[in-house]
C-alpha cells in the first residue's frame, strides 16, 4: 500500500477536473494537487472528441435552450445564461493562450457557424419570434435570419440542395460560432500542469472508497490494475467523473448528495465517409427535437474538427443502456439505487413515459431510418456513406420534488458539501461548454475565504476579465470581452 497527502483530489481527468485544476493552480501555484483516472489515457470518456457534439454551447442555434411560451413568447433566460457562462469559458481559454498554457488555438477550437434550420409554418414563426427576441440585444445582436432559399444555400448547401423550392423553410446564423474539441483542451490542461511542482497525474486508477475523518479531511482508497492499493489524504475532493460521479457522490456520504438518482442516455452518430461530401459543410446546422426527446437527443448536421481532422456527423440518435460511463458496468443503474433515491426514480420513471417510448423507438431503429431523418437535412444523403459510431454516456439528474416525488433534469449541477471539503458535478449539457463558470462556482463555494482575498479576486479579473459583473444587459463590457476572445481564438477569421 502506498500512502499520499495532498491539498486537492481531482477525480476524474476530463474537461471539468482540468478545469478546476487549472484555475485553482492558476489562483495559488503551491496547491498541491492529484488527479486520479479510471481510464489509461486523459479525457477518453465524455470528454473525447467524439463522445460528444463539440460545440461551444452559447445558445446561438441550441432550439431547445428557447421554449416558446403557452402565450407564443420565447423564454430567453436560459440562453441568456448560457451565453454569458460559454463567454467565461471563451476569455479564461484566451488567458491561457495568451500564457502559453494552450496552444495555438486552432489545436483545440475553430470558428463553425452556428445555424438554426426549421421548415413547415409552424416552426418558421416559431423561429422568427425567436430571433426577433434575441436579436435585440447584444448577446445576440450578430444573429443572421432568412427564409430565403437562395441565402439559406450559401450559409448550408448541403441542406437546401435538391430541395423542394416551394418548402416553407427559415434559418439563424452567428458567424463565430465554434467548435471545441473539448478532449485536446483538458489533455493540453493536464500536459501543462504536469509542468508544474506539485501536480501527480495517477492513470488507471479506481476509487474503492471516500471516507471523511474527524479533523475534514479525507481518505480515498484507489485501486490500480496492478491491484495495488493507493490511500490519499486530501483536503479537498472534486468527483467531476462524468457519468461516475453519482456513485461516487454516493459513497461520500454527504447529506447534499442524498436522495440523488441518475438516468442513462446513451447517444449514436452517423458518421459520413465521403470526404467530398464533408468538405461540402462547414456549420453546425441545429434542429428541433422531436416530441418526448432528451435535450441531448437536438438533432443536428455537425461540422467537427477532431484530432486536427474535419469530419461531418449527424445525430445524435439516443439509446438506453444501465452503464453510466461508456466504458463502464451494466450494474452501474441498478447498484446506485438506494432507500433515499427509490421514489424520485420510480416518479420519473411513471411521468415520463414519452421518453421511455422515444429511447425504445430509438434503438428499434434501422439504419435506413436513420438516414431518413439525415436527409431533412440533408436531402441528397445516401445510406451507404455513412455509418454509424457510438458517441458519449450521459447521465440525467433525478432528485426529490418539493412533493416529495422525482423530477428528471436535463442540465448540469454542482453539489458541494456544507464544510466546502467535496464537490460533485452531475448532469449533461451544457457542460464542458460552461465549464469555466462551472468551476467557478464551486471555488466560490468550496474556497470562500481564499476567494475574498483581493490576491484570488485580481487573479480571477486577470484570467476572466468580466468576473464579478454580468454581461447580460452590460453591451459595452460585452463588445470588449468578446472582441478580444475572438481576436485571440482566432474566431473571427471567416468571412
């Protein structure tokens, strides 16, 4: 057995424990930090590339983030937030190019358009009253629209070829949209904090237990695949293991963390193989879930650049498996339900059999089927360049209504203990887009006296300029912000 003691564990080597990492070494460089991974290499779960739809979530063409009211009004409040947090993300990744802490940014995040396409009556009214709602504003004031076939063809031409010219369609466009290949950001997070004093990387490495002792700190039992033990003393744990977070929120034992459920979504891609036809597309090109869809479930036609290649997906189409990492245990679901989360789950469980009905048809579906709903759009598509890939786990919130039954959460939430010596992230999107924010959070919430410190708050304003001020309603702080991150990004540079 092998004993350790450190300052902070980092559970978990994807997008959000790089993140606090590198924030926390940033604000104080004598943390002492580890950073402990199930896997042999960095970020190969949600983080990876092609577990998840890479886009830089700033609820530009995300049709979901904007419901439409019972009266016709679009609620904007969750757009609103989620723009500001992805605009956290986009100014502490400018800071750390401009530190040399990143590479060049084209390394991990290219400017994609983000579109929005509708077709039918019904949705085209929807989207324009959502466009004129948000392009009043400065969040959104660069927000293209037409329902015009021949300038919807420059902005998507794979999506208006061959189309019917007499189709009722309409599309948004923000020309700086990204996309983010969020597995080369926390790789190139950690291979920077490996460079620094007081950073142990621990790969291939399980926990087996959390426990708290008398004087706040904790012991954390791992286990190598050697099966060697490893025992960390720490003074703060983050679980930020995606999907294995919940069990290990569990074992902790932590009062905020009871009565917790989660829900597996499993996703699929389709995957063109037809260079040609992917250089054809350069967007990310967002829809309308269909009814009883997960948020996850948006269908989109993709433009991805992964490991420094450009690739084209579709989807993503979901499914329902127990595991709650992709490479994790069919046993995952079953073991993580206990006394305190039964009836949440068995609540959702009866509320929410749209979704239940749309999993099964979803995995019930043939290839051909999936192509058909490609080819709204994309009306030319052909079954036989494209397959089919698996994409990422996610893991929906279930927790405990005020009525003491279950509600299903489709976003993503941090859970701290009340001494501030634990902290968890459950939950999907937008996640790794929001990390940033995210992270923040729990700093403020788990570190407050180091926080209050005029050192940690100058440092803060240094990596994240707007912090401490909204950028909701505040243009002129805004247009500084974003000229820059886009300068700097290299966001800018398409015509």
């Amino acid at each position: 057995m092998t004993a350790k003691s450190t300052d902070v564990l980092l559970i978990g080597a994807g997008a959000m424990s790089t993140t606090l990492g590198m924030l926390l070494k940033q604000l104080d460089p004598s943390l002492n930090m580890i950073m402990v991974e199930r896997l042999d290499h960095v970020a190969h779960e949600s983080t990876d590339g092609w577990n998840n739809a890479g886009t830089g979530h700033a609820a530009y063409c995300e049709l979901n983030y904007t419901p439409q009211q019972a009266d016709g009004s679009i609620n904007t409040s969750k757009a609103f937030a989620i723009n500001s947090a992805f605009e956290v993300s986009l100014q502490f990744w400018s800071y750390l190019v401009e530190q040399k802490a990143m590479p060049s940014p084209e390394q991990f995040i290219n400017p994609t358009p983000h579109s929005s396409f509708v077709w039918g009556e019904k949705n085209v009214q929807f989207l324009r009253a959502r466009y004129e709602a948000m392009r009043a504003t400065a969040n959104f004031e660069d927000m293209e629209y037409s329902e015009d076939h021949a300038i919807i063809s420059q902005w998507m031409p794979l999506v208006m070829k061959n189309r019917d010219p007499n189709e009722k369609v309409a599309a948004t466009r923000v020309r700086y949209g990204s996309d983010v290949d969020f597995g080369s950001v926390a790789r190139n997070m950690v291979k920077h904090l490996q460079q620094q004093e007081g950073f142990e990387l621990l790969l291939s490495h399980n926990v087996q237990d959390l426990k708290k002792g008398s004087d706040g700190r904790w012991t954390v039992t791992l286990k190598n695949k050697q099966g060697k033990t490893v025992v960390v003393n720490a003074g703060f744990v983050f679980l930020g293991a995606g999907g294995g977070a919940l069990p290990l929120l569990q074992k902790s034992g932590i009062k905020e963390g009871k009565g917790y459920g989660g829900f597996p979504v499993s996703g699929m891609w389709l995957v063109c193989k037809d260079p040609a036809i992917v250089e054809q597309h350069m967007a990310k090109v967002y829809g309308l879930a269909p009814i009883g869809a997960p948020p996850m479930s948006v269908p989109h036609l993709d433009t991805r650049v992964i490991n420094g290649k450009k690739a084209l997906l579709f989807g993503p189409f979901a499914g329902f498996t127990t595991k709650f990492l992709k490479q994790g245990s069919f046993f995952d679901l079953p073991s993580s339900i206990n006394a305190g989360n039964l009836l949440p789950i068995m609540s959702v469980g009866m509320n929410n059999m749209d979704l239940t009905r749309y999993l099964i048809s979803e995995v019930r579906q043939s290839h051909t089927a999936r192509c058909d709903s490609l080819r709204n759009f994309f009306p030319e598509a052909k079954d036989d360049d494209w397959e089919l890939a698996m994409a990422g786990q996610r893991v929906q919130i279930i927790k405990k209504d005020p009525n003491g039954g279950g509600k299903l959460e489709f976003g993503t939430e941090a859970i701290s203990s009340e001494d501030g010596t634990l902290a968890a992230l459950l939950g999907a999107s937008p996640g790794a887009s929001t990390s940033v924010n995210t992270m923040i959070g729990i700093i403020e919430k788990c570190f407050a006296d180091r926080m209050q410190s005029a050192e940690w708050q100058a440092k803060m304003k240094e990596m994240v300029p707007s912090y401490g001020q909204s950028l909701t309603g505040n243009a002129e702080l805004l247009k500084t912000v974003r000229e820059r991150t886009l300068r700097t990004l290299k966001l800018d540079r398409l015509a």
